[in-house]
C-alpha cells in the first residue's frame, strides 16, 4: 500500500456496542451492502439480529461472510405489507434499522416506478409496522443525503434545508423523508415507549461493494476482467465516507433514541467533514495505487450515461447536529477510507483469507478507535 494517511481525531463519542446485546434488532435490507455490515456488527456485539430484505445477490459481502448463519434471515419485499406486518409480530424487535431501498441512481431511470414503489411506499410499509408493533422503542429510518433540493453550494446541508430531486431516485428519498415526518408527527411523538428519527449519509465506500454504477465496484470489475474503464464526470466531487462511518451513526443514535435522552424525531446527517473533498478522479487515483494493481482507465468529462438528465457535481452535508447532540463526528478521512476498501479488496482478488475475518479486523480497527 503506497499511501500512509493519517485519521481523524475527535472526541469520543457515547457509544458502547454492548449496549445491543441481548436487544432485538431488526434490520430491514440486511442483505444489502450497509445492511450486511450493520448485521455482522450487531452479531458479535451480541444483539438478537432478525433481517428481512431481497434474497442477496450471488457476489454479495452478505454471501462472502455467510451472514445468515449469524442471523435470523428472512426473505421479503418491504412492498407486501402484510409479510412485514407477520414478521413485526413473530419477531417483536426493540429497535428497527430502516435500510431497504432501491438505492441506485442510475437504476431509477431505468425503472422510476419500482424506485418509488419500494423507496416510498415500500417506506410507508415499514412505517406501518412499527406503527402496529408494541415492541418498537427505536427507529432509525434511513434515506440519504439526495433527499435535499441540490442546488450545488459549497457548503453543507442542514436537516432543515429544502427537501426535493431532479431524478426519480433523489425524489423517492425526498417523499420518504416527508412521509416519516408525517408519521412522526401523527402518531409516533404521542407514543411514550417509542423514539423514532431519519438520517441521512452520502456515498458510502468499502469492502463488499458490487453495485453497478459506483466507482469503486467499477474500479474492482476492471482489474478482475483486465479492461480499461471509462471514468465519467471526473471533476464531480461527492461525500465519500467509508461504510463503517454513518453505520457508528445509525448505532448511536439508535442508542440515544432507545435511552430517550435525545428529541425522539427529526432527521440527522452523517457525512465526512466538508474540508474532506474528494472528485471521482481523486478516488479513483487513489483507490488504484493503494490496490496495487495496473488498469487502464479514461477520463471523460462530457460523459452521462444515456438516459441520465442530470448529475449533481457537488454534494456536501452539515452535520453539526450530530457532533453537538450525540458528540458523533467521522473517524476516518477520505484516503483512510479508500486506503481500507482497497486493501479489503485486494484481500478478496488474492482469495486467501477469510473475507469475514478481514471486515472484521477493520470493524475492530475502526471501533476500538472509540
């Protein structure tokens, strides 16, 4: 690995995983790429971990960790309100992560309806069943930082900036963000045994990653079928974090949420510092000389993909709230967390170790930090 770079270094912040054990999480989208690591988290920190998602798709981080012999699995589409409800029931969860989504920009082009069907009333479903459960003491209902109204500033987000999208996807988020905030505001701040709030991350890299359209799945795929790629928008900037980082988010406020000692509503940014900023061609500069292996690739500046009307250039959150009310703030800066998906993957290329070990290694690696 060519690059030493250093960590951030911020206050500790009130998060102790064996808060979780013997707790009963649910987790809906478990097999997904976040899902999957907030699964293997909550396992070994002991919680009760139920999940309820898609079936995984074959090359998946769910799969190479074998996930589902640490969990309870179960395979269900968010959008069949009556399977989420019978699951609800036969579980009884304390806490519920909100993860299932159609996460792909590009996907919601393609198919704008499934998109909104499965981000909004795929949402309302899961609302629903906490609404009915008896069980539920803490929601943390999750979208992403595309809920906002992006109008390109240089500086950061706040959770109470104009919502609202250009793209199906940005869209759906925005819905499912107000949708919360109705569910909130009717039913849930008059319930007294439950606290529930949304947040909100940007781009997530890390090991495990194999979703089409993200740089560094499409990084990953170029070394393993020896091709060139074309890297398109270049100079486009996003906020990069590593996946461990909104994850240590969602687990704190879950916490706080269940301890009720924070407003039990409203929404929370989880992003990298906004003096962290990194364009796709930095990312992938970078990702390749800490991987170690050789890929031919080209910039195109001009580049959308044909059915794209729009594509943010700069995308930043404000996540003050965070620092000030739960004392959460990013562990690793952005070449840390390329510098610790690289090296998972070039675990994975060489096919040597268990890749289960290795995500827990920086697991370990990033929590002990606290």
């Amino acid at each position: 690995m060519s690059l030493n770079p250093g960590k951030i270094m911020v206050k500790k912040i009130d998060l102790d995983l064996s808060f979780f054990q013997g707790k009963k999480v649910l987790i809906t989208g478990h097999t997904g790429f976040k899902g999957s690591w907030l699964s293997l988290i909550l396992a070994d920190a002991g919680a009760n971990v139920a999940g309820y998602a898609l079936s995984p798709k074959n090359l998946s981080h769910f799969n190479l960790c074998s996930i589902q012999d640490l969990i309870k699995s179960k395979t269900g589409d968010i959008r069949d309100l009556v399977g989420l409800n019978d699951f609800f029931n036969e579980f009884q969860p304390e806490i519920v992560f909100h993860l299932a989504a159609q996460a792909i920009v590009n996907e919601s082009y393609d198919n704008p309806v499934n998109t909104i069907q499965t981000n909004v009333l795929g949402s309302v479903n899961v609302l629903e069943a906490v609404r009915n459960s008896s069980s539920v003491r803490s929601l943390v209902y999750i979208t992403s930082d595309k809920c906002y109204e992006n109008n390109e500033w240089p500086w950061g987000y706040r959770e109470n900036d104009k919502l609202g999208g250009h793209d199906p996807y940005s869209a759906s988020k925005a819905a499912a963000e107000i949708i919360f905030s109705s569910y909130s505001n009717s039913f849930f701040r008059t319930n007294e045994s439950l606290s529930a709030a949304s947040a909100r991350a940007g781009n997530v890299i890390g090991g495990g990653d194999w979703s089409a359209g993200r740089i560094i799945p499409d990084c990953v795929r170029a070394i393993e079928k020896k091709i060139s790629l074309e890297i398109r928008n270049p100079k486009s900037t996003r906020p990069w974090q590593h996946v461990l980082e909104p994850l240590s988010g969602y687990l704190t406020l879950a916490t706080h949420l269940y301890k009720m000692d924070i407003e039990n509503y409203g929404a929370w940014n989880f992003g990298p510092n906004t003096n962290d900023i990194y364009s796709v061609e930095n990312v992938v500069n970078l990702f390749y000389s800490n991987i170690g292996r050789n890929v031919n690739f080209t910039m195109n500046e001009n580049s959308n993909l044909k059915k794209i009307g729009h594509e943010a250039g700069l995308l930043q959150l404000n996540c003050d709230k965070a620092f000030s009310k739960l004392g959460w703030s990013p562990r690793w800066n952005t070449e840390k967390a390329i510098l610790e998906t690289a090296s998972w993957f070039d675990e994975y290329l060489k096919k040597e170790k268990s890749m289960i070990a290795i995500s827990r290694a920086q697991i370990k690696e990033y929590f002990d930090e606290y």
